[in-house]
C-alpha cells in the first residue's frame, strides 16, 4: 500500500475517540481523515466530521473505520464501511451474537478484512488466552470485572467473551456452586455455562479482571488490570494496521497478535 492508511474515528468525540484520534496523529504511517458522532465537531479540527456515517464514508473513502459508537450504531457503521471498501475495526461494547454474525457475514460478502474486538489492550488479551487454556483443567471458576461507573453494559464485552471461549474449551459446562439459602436473590451473580461473573461499577476505576479457577487444595486467580486507556492504544493501532492485509472477518486479537487457538 502506497501513503499512509486513510482512517475514519466512528464516536470520535468520546474518551476513546479522543485518545484514538491523538494516537492516529502521532503514527506516520497511519493518516486521520475524518470522524463521525453525534456531537458537533472540537473548534478549528482540520478534517471531515459528520453524524452521518455513511455520508461521510463515501466522501472521504478511508480504507479503515475504527468503532467505538455504541451498540446500537456499530452494526450499521460497519456496514456502510464495507460498502464504500473500508475494513471495519469495531472496538463498541455491548454487540449481541447477532450483531456480530452480520458483521461478519457482511465482511465475507464484500471480500474485505473486518475486526471486531472486544478489548484491545494486550495484556487483557494474553488474560483470556491463559483463562482458556486453564478452562480445561478446573471444574469450577467465578470472574470478577469491574469498571467505570458510567459503563452502560454489564457484564462487559471481555467478560462475556472470556466466559464464551472457556465454555467452548471443555466438552461440558462449569460446576456452579449454589447455596441452600440465598438471603438477597442475585447475590450469586450472573452465569454463561456455569461461569458466575460478578460486575462492579465503581468510580476511580478503568478496567479490572480477574478470573479464579478453583481445584482440590488450591486456586488459580490470571488478573489483568488497566490504569489508563492509554492500554488500548497499541491493539488499536496494530489492529488498523493488520486488518488491511486481510480480506477475512476476525474476532479479537489474537488471530492479529498471531495466537494460536486451542487444539481440537
């Protein structure tokens, strides 16, 4: 690919769309040429900005749209990529299964690269590659995650993803603990497959999560924590990067970090 690789910021005035744009910036190979929200546009920002994702797209033509929307327009934001030639990098929490399917049925029909990641700090990654692997060899495990307290979705993208690929690690679910009494109803937490998954919501926090696996006379706790959204950064950009030598749909990193799955 000749210059730098045109990127378009979907929620490009939020926490993240902010650090992203600056990131984008700051990157010579990488060159910002438009953002999409609904808020109107910081004084004096020398690029396209619109609400109207698809207006946008087709005027500037990025050859990338990073994501970080909200569910609700994340799908729609992905497609209209994919129809003017633009991979999609969708990092927006809260995506359902059917969300991603179609985002990924789109992607496979259009013949281009497409990611959607549910955590793109590196760190978080290794956490629930460990956390897979170990789901082989504990019968009982509980997550923990915590984050800000203007998070709109619980549990979050990477809770559920991580308690997703540790079902699908094992022939069969999760031994879940469940009192003979329970004095306030829920107190257990939540549960996928017999994954109880507790989720704080707590000002002073970004993100926090632990996974404990527990065994006969021992425990296993993999913790991962980030302290700055400065964390995602790194996956972000190799992301944007990785996604236009693709002409597949990918889920996560790990298939761009070069992390090889589980053996069958």
């Amino acid at each position: 690919m000749v210059g730098p690789i045109r990127v378009v910021v979907s929620g490009a005035a939020g926490r993240m769309g902010r650090e992203i744009r600056n990131a984008i910036e700051c990157d010579e190979g990488l060159a910002l040429v438009g953002a999409i929200d609904v808020v109107p546009p910081p004084p004096g920002l020398p690029i396209d900005w619109s609400h109207d994702a698809e207006q946008l797209i087709a005027l500037v033509r990025p050859r990338v749209v990073v994501d970080f929307s909200t569910a609700l327009a994340a799908p729609a934001i992905a497609r209209a990529a994919l129809r003017y030639g633009a991979s999609p990098v969708i990092g927006t929490s809260g995506l359902s299964e059917a969300d991603v399917e179609a985002i990924r049925a789109a992607a496979s029909e259009a013949g281009i690269g497409a990611a959607v990641v549910p955590n793109f700090a590196i760190g978080a990654v290794l956490m629930m590659h460990f956390a897979e692997i170990a789901a082989r060899f504990f019968d009982t495990v509980e997550l923990i995650e915590a984050h800000h307290e203007t998070k709109i979705d619980a549990p979050s993208g990477t809770a559920l993803a991580t308690a997703q690929r540790m079902a699908a690690a094992r022939a069969r679910e999760f031994r879940r603990t469940i009192p003979e009494k329970e004095t306030i109803l829920g107190s257990r937490g939540a549960h996928y497959a017999g994954v109880s998954i507790h989720s704080l919501r707590l000002p002073g926090i970004v993100a926090r999560q632990e996974v404990i696996f527990g065994g006969l006379g021992q425990y296993l706790s993999i913790v991962h924590e980030t302290t700055s959204r400065e964390a995602f950064l790194p996956g972000v950009l190799l992301a944007i990067k990785a996604i236009v030598q693709r002409n597949d749909f990918v889920y996560g990193l790990e298939p761009l970090l070069g992390l090889n799955r589980l053996a069958e």
